[in-house]
C-alpha cells in the first residue's frame, strides 16, 4: 500500500544554517504531496504541496521539489529561523480512489540561538 | 478564514467511560476527517464524511463512531475508553476529497 517516510525524528540545528528534512513515498499511483507544519499547541497547517514532477514550489522561505524518479519530497530551507522550531509532517495523497492522505511519522525541528 | 475548532482542547475521561468530541468549521467544505495522533507516530486516520457518507477504516470500525448533524459540524464518539485510546485527536476538513485538508489544534484525550 501506500507508504511515506521520514527518516529523520528529531533535527537540532542552530539559527542560520541549512536544513534539509528527508520525505520519501511509496505509491502505485500519481501522487500529490504534502509538506504540514504544526507548531506548539496550534493546528497542523499547509506549507508546500506539490504534484508537478521536478518542479520546485516555495512557501515562506522553505522549498521542496517532487522527483518522482526518486520517490522523493524534501522539505529545504536555506537559513531557520528559531520561529521553524515545529513538527513537519511529509503526506501523500495519491489517485487510487480514496485520496485518503497518508503522513509520515513527522520530523521534529528544534533551532538554537 | 480557514479556521477548524475544536472542543474541548483536552479530555480527562475514565476508562469504561464514553467520550465525544466536538469539531466545526465555517468553510462549507464537504469533507471532514477525524485522525489520531500518538506521540512519534504518523497521524492516523480514523473516519470521514464525504458530505453525509461516513466511511471509517476497516481497524478501527468498532472503537469510533461519528455524526454528522449538519454541514458544519462533526463528532468523535468512543462508546467506552480504554487506557490505548489517549491520544491527540485530529479534525480536519477539505472542500473535496482531493482538496487541500485543513486541521483544527486537535483534542488531547488522556484516558486513566
């Protein structure tokens, strides 16, 4: 069945460096995928979403690109801010008839002064 | 506005005891989810309405009940708690059911 995965659960990094969050899928289908981001006590909300192969889309500073080659959906952002500190769900929604989405098991980014 | 409410915001319940749980949204979406969530775990689905159809997972058919009185509403019913039901409990609600899905902050449930 349908599968996502993040491989990494905790990221600690300090204000001002890179990050790159992992996303990869599993599906038979055409995806969409989803980036969420829920911070402390607040809803889950949209970051990117994406179902254009090799295309990059932007939100807010992060970008992510859907390569199906790859089966790959990272979330990247060039410089976090101490206000990224959330959880980030990875999701797929794919054209199998449900559109159920399916979330990855969520990355937890802690940024440092 | 794209806001998803729901109440209450955490639940002390009793084991052996029911639960319900409340959420709504204002977007006339037609769509409306109920996951769980539990810590290091992926968001769950449990249950959703495509308008008035209610369509619940085959693994959770029997635990989790739900209605749907009108278009804005909709509740999460546990007939009687059991210790594995403490969780963080997720609403969300989409226009379709290929639409972007929009969550409300979720209820936590602790069950003792």
């Amino acid at each position: 069945g349908d599968s996502v995965t993040q491989t990494e659960g905790l990221v600690t990094l300090t204000k001002g460096l890179p990050v790159m969050l992992n996303c990869t899928y599993q599906t038979t289908y055409s995806p969409f995928l989803f980036w969420y981001v829920q911070h402390l006590n607040e809803a889950p909300k949209l970051l990117l979403k994406s179902s254009t192969d090799n295309k990059r889309t932007e939100h807010q500073g992060f970008y992510a690109t859907l390569h199906k080659s790859s089966s790959s959906f990272h979330l990247q952002k060039s410089s976090v801010q101490l206000s990224d500190s959330a959880l980030y769900f990875c999701a797929l929604s794919a054209s199998s008839g449900s559109w159920q989405l399916i979330f990855g098991s969520g990355t937890q980014l802690t940024v440092m002064p | 506005d794209t806001t998803v409410k729901q109440n209450p915001r955490y639940k002390l319940a009793r084991v052996g005891k029911p639960v319900n749980l409340i959420c709504s949204q204002t977007m006339n979406h037609d769509t409306m989810y109920w996951y769980q969530k539990k810590p290091n775990q992926a968001p769950k689905l449990l249950l959703f309405y495509y308008d008035k159809i209610l369509n619940r997972e085959a693994d959770t058919f029997e635990k989790f009940q739900s209605s749907r009185p009108n278009n804005s509403f909709c509740s999460l019913y546990i007939g009687s708690a059991g210790l594995e039901y403490s969780a963080m409990y997720l609403c969300a609600s989409s226009r379709d059911r290929v639409d972007t899905q929009y969550f409300g902050p979720g209820t936590r449930l602790l069950v003792l």
